[in-house]
C-alpha cells in the first residue's frame, strides 16, 4: 500500500477560523446585538444553510435582514461574514513537499461559498490542490457518507491508498469506515509523523 492522495480539512487544519469573529463582524455591519446575531447565523441554522448549499449567498442575506429585520448591505455582510480565517503556516511547507512526492492533494471540508470564496481571493493556500469537495457543492455535510464518497471520487485511488486529516474525531472516524487512513490534526508534526509511518518520505 503507498499514498497516493492525501486528503485535507480547511476549518483548523489549513487556516484557523473564528464563529465569535463572524458574529463580531455581523454586528458592527448590522447594528444588531451579538446575542441576535449569534442566535440568527448559528443557533437557527442559516450559516449551516449555506454551507449545506441548501441556500444562495443572496437568500442567505435576505434571510439575515428578515430575521433581524436590518437593512445591510450586501458585499458588507459576505465580507465580514467571510473574514474570518488565519493561515496556518505550518501546514505550508507540507503541502509542498506532498506536491513535490507526486501526491494528489484534495480538499474535503464543510465550507460555505462565502467561506471558499475568501480563502480563494485572500490566500494561496489552496492553489497546491488537485480537487475540492465542498459541502455546500456536494449538498450534505461531513460526517454523512455522500461527501466522503465525493472526495474519494476525485481521489483518482483506492480508499486505502489516501490519507486525510481533520481537527474533528466524528469526521475521522467517518473517513475510517470508507477504509480510508484518517488521522485526527492537532499540529503539523503529528501529521508528518503520521504520514511518515504510512510511508511517504516527509521530513520531521
């Protein structure tokens, strides 16, 4: 068995994110309070709407105004609903040496267009990826078995060919049962030493 693709979470694994940040964000565009806010994007479920793909960018706004019953403007809350990622440097230099070892690299995260979109325009991070499975393109949310069956679609590999990683343990151990080598992120060591025993030539 050799890894030919290594499969890779966005949220905490590539760039950190904040929800406090979004909701932050929401209300200074909005004039609402955070505990609105908060209640509006996470707690009724429009942000995960949206990452589900079930909603546009633009219902999503029209759903933030009605709920809140504000007038915001629309490129002012995709911004601040956007701006809300820190790139992990350490993953970096990783992926370059995955590139460099020939192996395919394919993202499968739970993300917004929103979210994608920002990464896209701010960061460079995700240039170095063969494929994208996306949540809100794939129309179910990880853990459900479909956008797992996406990733691998694109994985050009057997399952057991592949290694992903991701900062949640439900989502790893989902992969696991595609027979996938899924290991939970903490820091970019543990993943390197992780690969290093599946084999692939990364250095410490």
């Amino acid at each position: 068995m050799k890894i030919k693709t290594c499969l890779f979470d966005m949220g905490n694994v590539l760039l950190y994110f904040s929800h406090d940040r979004m909701c932050r964000n929401a209300v200074a565009v909005s004039g609402a309070s955070e505990v609105q806010v908060r209640d509006v994007l996470l707690t009724s479920g429009l942000q995960w709407q949206l990452e589900r793909g079930e909603i546009s960018e633009r219902e999503f706004h029209e759903g933030f105004e009605r709920q809140l019953e504000v007038t915001v403007d629309f490129d002012a809350l995709k911004h601040a609903v956007g701006d809300i990622f820190q790139l992990n440097h350490s993953i970096v230099p990783l992926l370059a040496e995955l590139k460099q070892l020939g192996i395919r690299l394919v993202l499968l995260s739970n993300t917004s267009v929103t979210h994608l979109q920002f990464i896209q325009n701010n960061f460079d991070v995700l240039n170095s990826f063969d494929a994208l499975t996306t949540s809100f393109q794939a129309g179910v949310l990880k853990p459900e078995a479909s956008i797992y069956e996406d990733a691998l679609s694109k994985a050009d590999c057997e399952p057991n060919e592949c290694f992903y990683t991701d900062d949640i343990e439900e989502y790893v151990i989902a992969a696991r049962n595609f027979g996938i080598n899924a290991e939970v992120y903490s820091v970019t060591s543990k993943t390197r030493t992780a690969l290093q025993s599946l084999g692939v030539t990364v250095s410490s």
